[in-house]
C-alpha cells in the first residue's frame, strides 16, 4: 500500500483506539452484556443462563444475534473483562471499514485511481462511523460484514470463485446484528439486479454451493424469526402502535385518520428526516441523543459543501451501473429505521453512511480538480482545508471533549463507581436493595465484580416485565434485592439495610438525619452538577 494510505489508516486507528475504555464514558446495559456473555463463554462455554455456545443470545429477555459475543472472547481472554476489551472487536472492525472502503471504491471506479484514497480519508475522519466504531455497537461489525461481501461479489464479477465468499460474509451479518435481515438483503438485491447479466454467467454449482452455505450460516436467525424471537423488534415497531377504539369511532377518522394513512405518514416522515440537515450536519439523531455527538451531526459540516458537490456531479456525468448502485442503496438504506417508533435512528440507518461518503469523495475529487485550474487555486486549497479541518476538530471537540461530561448521564455513567463501592461494603449488609430500572443494574455487577460465570448460571431467574413482550428483570444476586420501586416513606424504617437509588427515590433531604441515616457515598455524574446514585443505610 502507498504511504498516505498507511498514513490515513493509521489516523482512522488513532481515531477509534485512544481512550477507548474511557470515552464513551461508561459502559451501556447491553455492552456490559455482551461483554459478560464473552467472558462466560470463555470461563465456561455457556452464556448466562448456561446454554452451551448458543448462536442466539437471550439478554434482558431480548434475543440478539451472538458473533459479536464470540469475537470478544479473544479480547477478553488478553486484556481481561473490561471496557476496552468490550469494545475492541467494533473498533478493530472500524479500521477495516476504512479499508473496505477504498478496495470497493478502487473496483466501482477502475477509471478514478484517486477517489479510492480520497474516500479512505473521507471515511477515516466520518463521524458516523468514528462514533460507532467507539462501543460495542454489534451493528459497526454488521456494516464490516456487509462491505466483505460487496467486496467479494464484485471480486466475483471478475473471478467467479468469490461468489462463496460474499455468500458468507453476508450471511455473517445476521448472526451478528437483527436489523441485518432487512439492510443485507437490500444490498444483496440491489447488488444482484444491477449486476444480473454476470451473476447468472456464474457457474450454477457456485452459486448453489453459495446459496446452501449462506442459509446454513443464518439459519439460526431465519428460524428465531419464524419462532418470534425478535424481542424489541416487535416492542419498538411502528406497527405496534395503535389508536384506541373510542378513537376508531369518531366520523372523521377514515377519512383523514386512518391507521393505513397513519403509517404512511409516519414511515414517510421517518424516511425524509435522514436526508434532513438538522440530521445530518447539525443535530444528529435528535430521537436517540446516545446516538450521536452533543450539537454535531452524523456527518461533518464540511460536508454540506462536499455532498453538494458530489451531487452535482453525479448528475452531470453519465450513470453507469456502478453509479446507480450508490444513489439506490443510499435511497433504500433508510428503510430499516423508517419502520421504527424513533423519528431518526442512526444505528438502524447506519448503511447511509457508505453511499454518501462515496457522494462526499466524488465531491471533494472534483473540486480538487477544479480548483487545480483556477488562477487563485492556491487561496481555494487554503480555504477547502481550513473549512473540512475546522469542521473536523469541531466534531473532536464535541465527541472526546463535551460528550463524556455532558451526555454522561445518557451513558448510564455511574453504575461502575456504584458497584465499586457497594462491593467494597456488600459483605457487611445482611440485604442490599438497589432501585430496578431499564439499564438493569445487575449486569453492572456481573461485569465489574467479574462475578463467577459458573455460580450465576446456577440461580439466574428473571421476572417478567409490566410491558408486553418487553425486556424483564433479575430481581435478586446473593444479598442485593433489584427493586421495582423504593418508596422511601416506608423504605426509611428499615433499619440495617442499605439502599441504592437515585436523589428522587432516596430524597437527600429527608435522609440527612445522622442518627437515623448513613450517607455512604453520593455519586455525580461528571458535569458535577446532578447526582446519579445515592448509597444511604438506615441506621
């Protein structure tokens, strides 16, 4: 490889390893799941309800697609269980996005050399997927999966042996992340009708031999679909909401409020807010603020210009094959996130990214190119590198500066420090009673006390949730009680336990009575303003 290409690997490495442990900062519910189920399957090959190597994790009463699991193994196994040992396989699979990027833009465009190192350094410095390439995001390894098997089809234009290959790392993307059945078989459609002239040149025995390997990989998914293991997939759904019946009754419903014309314009809405500025240079994923950098958007503002530019282009050039392939797949990969409750979602919509950062190269190529003619082309390079470099240490700033103080509290951060010091303490207390909630605490203890895989298995139980095909909770781990409620006019009078919850339910000021209470410990988050968990005995 050429030096600048090492060199902007090497930036894109530097990118999605520094400080990976730290920012973002604190581990999310099912990150710390995912890490914990590694670290059981190291210790014991089952995860923690004790299934033996399943391919189908069940985690919070959730089903998830489990080689994100299986490719943390290693890392837990070197670096122990820990944040940077959790995300490493999603920040590794980052850096070979990057790579992916520039082999499948170098075989798309054989005729622009160039553009493959100018989208590898588009790509190396893309918010969308330097924030996803940062947590153990199972759909950044999904979107790594998806890119090898694009790679490997249009391999296989060429050399009809690829074929295989692409069959399976397409079918890899399901068993890693659930939204996949839907964003890789757009690829896989798209792929096949633009190219079908070749595909079907390919040797009938290849493809049978790709076909039967690609469904025996996924069939784990194919049959945990049929068997309704989609979990939040039903619960998050646009189809799962429902206007009551009194509603259905008034007169002026079917004409202007009918369920079919309902979904239309919510999917319709949904669609057209991932092509909105406030998405994708400005705010970001305003519906999930986890899911994006404080005041930035998915890309950089930079990229106004470049997108445009890009546009532009596309449009004065003659669409070949190659080209309709990026403008349908980033007119298709939408619709993931569209059939959601969320207005925007950048996880579920994360394919976008690809298309438009090969829009935003052939931008930027082409107005290098036309400012290599202009009279003052020094003044234009000056002016385009100040533009993209201060867009970019704009997003730095946002994302490794403001993120881990301001959005911390979006985090969950806390729930490490609460369970170093519970752990410190737990053995004193005869019952310890931690407020329930949705970031379901006992998985925090599971990780950060490296809880014994083997003895968990043994008294795992959940109880069901108050929502319909919901998640539910573990209510107990040895002398901690998860409660559902701590109404602290009652909890107040049990004396010798000590409690663990938030300045609402464990109210500070009718809990500093030192002779009837001990403040343990209250936990900020880190803009050091609102408390995240107090930890408060009864005396």
């Amino acid at each position: 490889m050429a030096n600048g290409l090492w060199l902007i690997l090497l930036v894109a490495a530097v990118l999605r390893l520094w400080n990976l442990g730290s920012i973002p900062p604190s581990l999310t519910p099912d990150e710390a799941s995912l890490g914990y189920n590694a670290y059981s399957i190291l210790k014991t090959g089952r995860d923690e309800y004790g299934k033996l190597f399943p391919i189908i994790f069940k985690s919070f009463g959730d089903y998830k697609p489990g080689l994100y699991v299986y490719l943390t193994v290693p890392s837990v196994a070197v670096f122990g269980l820990t944040e940077f040992a959790t995300r490493l396989p999603s920040a590794l699979a980052g850096i070979l996005i990057v790579y992916l990027i520039y082999l499948i833009v170098r075989l798309l465009f054989t005729d622009h050399r160039s553009l493959a190192t100018v989208a590898t350094f588009v790509a190396a410095t893309n918010p969308w997927l330097i924030y996803f390439s940062r947590g153990a995001w199972e759909v950044n390894v999904a979107l790594m999966l998806t890119l090898f098997g694009i790679y490997f089809f249009l391999r296989s234009v060429q050399s009809t042996k690829y074929i295989v290959h692409s069959a399976v790392f397409f079918a890899l993307t399901l068993i890693t992340y659930q939204g996949a059945k839907l964003s890789t078989g757009i690829v896989i459609l798209l792929l096949v009708a633009l190219y079908f002239k070749r595909v079907i040149k390919i040797e009938p025995k290849k493809i049978i031999i790709a076909v039967i390997l690609g469904l025996l990989i996924s069939s784990p998914i194919l049959l945990s679909f049929i068997k309704g293991q989609t979990g939040r997939l039903t619960v998050f759904s646009i189809f799962s909401y429902h206007d009551s019946k009194e509603y259905l009754q008034k007169v002026d419903y079917y004409l202007f409020h009918s369920e079919p014309l309902f979904f239309a314009r919510g999917i319709l809405g949904r669609y057209f807010n991932h092509f909105s500025g406030r998405f994708l240079f400005f705010e970001g994923d305003w519906s999930n603020p986890r899911h994006s950098a404080p005041n930035s958007g998915m890309l950089l503002l930079s990229d106004i210009v470049l997108l445009l530019a890009g546009i532009y282009a596309l449009v004065r050039s003659k669409l070949n094959k190659e080209h309709w392939f990026i403008i349908a797949w980033l007119a298709l990969a939408p619709l993931p996130s569209i059939l959601s409750r969320d207005q925007v979602h950048a996880v579920r919509s994360i394919n976008m990214v690809i298309p438009l950062i090969i829009i935003i190269s052939i931008g930027l190529n082409n107005l290098v190119i036309w400012i290599k003619d202009q009279k003052f082309s020094g003044v234009f390079y000056v002016l385009l590198t100040t533009f993209y470099m201060l867009s970019f240490a704009y997003f730095v700033d946002s994302y490794f500066i403001h993120l881990p103080k301001h959005n911390s509290k979006l985090w969950g951060y806390g729930h490490r420090e609460m369970v170093q010091k519970v752990t410190e303490i737990q053995a004193q207390y005869k019952t310890i009673k931690i407020q329930q909630s949705f970031l379901q605490p006992y998985i925090y203890f599971l990780f950060y006390q490296k809880y014994d895989p083997a003895k968990y298995q043994k008294q795992v139980k959940w109880s069901e949730s108050e929502y319909k095909d919901d998640v539910g909770y573990v209510t107990k781990l040895d002398n901690i009680d998860f409660v559902g409620r701590i109404d602290w006019q009652i909890s107040r009078g049990e004396s010798g336990v000590l409690f663990v919850a938030g300045p609402s339910q464990i109210p500070p000021e009718d809990s500093k009575d030192e002779k009837l209470f001990k403040v343990i410990s209250e936990i900020k988050y880190l803009d050091g303003k609102e408390i995240a968990f107090r930890i408060v005995e009864v005396l």
